[in-house]
C-alpha cells in the first residue's frame, strides 16, 4: 500500500510541475503580445538615418578650421553631394591626387551639385606652414579644414591615406574608397548618385 501512496505522490508532484511550466510559458507568451499602451497612436520617425560608416549611413558630424580660420561643419553641406578626403602633405598617393580632386572641381563642382572637403591630418604634420605651401603649390580652392587632434581620422576609422567618403544629398555615405583617385573615377563615383 505504501509504494501505491508513494507512486501516486510522485506522480501528482510531476502533474504539478507540468501545469506550472505550462501556466508560466502561457504568462510568457501573453507577456510578448501585449502592446505597450504608451506607444499607441504615436507616429514613427521615417527620417531616422543610422549614424556609421557603412553605405546608407549617416557619417558623423564634425566641425574643424581650415586654415583661414574658416568653420566647416559637415551637415552645414546637406543638399549638395560631398567628396570628403581625408589626406596629408607627405603621402605620395595624396600628392598625385590633389591635382585630380582641383581639375574635377574647377569643371564640375556647379554641374554635379558637389563640394570637396579634404580634411588634413594636421596631427600627422610637420606644421601647419608645410599644408599651407602644399595647397598654394597645388592651387587648392576647395575647403581643407584642419583635423589637429586626429579626432575626425579615429571617428572615421581613417587608417590609409588618401580615404574618401562620396556622401550623397542627404548627407548619406555612397561609396568609401581608399587610395588615390583621378578625374574620371571621382566623375564616376558622384554622376551616379542624388
């Protein structure tokens, strides 16, 4: 008779434990369904754009000096496309890419909707007469602003030099290139995008 009380305990012990598994996973369930009350009838922002590096976002924001003592803040561009550089007096590839980067501006900066902003490593030179004399040499028209401190190479994770980010009207990353570009590939990075 013992063993019959002791099987029937075990076997209303077990019957217990399933019902209560059963009863929490329904409660858990019905917990992921309910809807937030707050959020009822509010509207969702379309405009949201990621902040990143990747094709589609939103590069972040800055603000630096060229040399003349000029601001130049990056969203302040918004509704023109961007060739964003970032460069150094002494890099050989950055040398032979200025002259591109003038040529291409001179022609098309009105036509495509675009601005230049090639953005010195100021932290990697030797002073800033050196990047002055550069951009006298090479006629450089187009804003440099001055990344002292190197903040705005970290933030755009700029290991190799010349980097460029093409960022369209809505101020959004297209395309990411790093190396040296002439005429005809900036002219086909930009034509191509809104």
């Amino acid at each position: 008779m013992e063993k019959k009380n002791i099987g029937m305990i075990v076997v209303v012990v077990l019957l217990v434990i399933a019902v209560s598994t059963y009863v929490k996973q329904q409660i858990a369930k019905d917990r992921e369904l309910e809807i937030n009350e707050s959020l009822l009838g509010k509207a969702m922002d379309l405009n949201y754009k990621q902040t990143g590096l990747r094709k589609g976002d939103t590069p972040p924001d800055f603000t630096l000096t060229t040399l003349d003592g000029e601001k130049v803040t990056l969203s302040d561009y918004k509704g023109k496309k961007v060739i964003l550089n970032f460069w150094a007096s002494w890099c050989p590839p950055c040398k032979a890419e200025m002259p591109h980067m003038q040529k291409y501006y001179d022609k098309k900066a009105k036509e495509q909707n675009f601005e230049i902003l090639a953005v010195n490593l100021t932290s990697e030179e030797k002073g800033d007469r050196l990047v002055e004399k550069f951009l006298q040499s090479y006629g450089i028209t187009f804003p440099v602003p001055m990344d002292e401190k190197g903040d705005i190479a970290l933030k755009y994770q700029v290991i190799t030099i010349p980097s460029t980010f093409i960022l369209n009207t809505d101020g959004q990353i297209e395309h990411s290139i790093i190396g040296p570009m002439n005429e005809d590939l900036l002219e086909t990075y930009v034509e191509g995008i809104n």
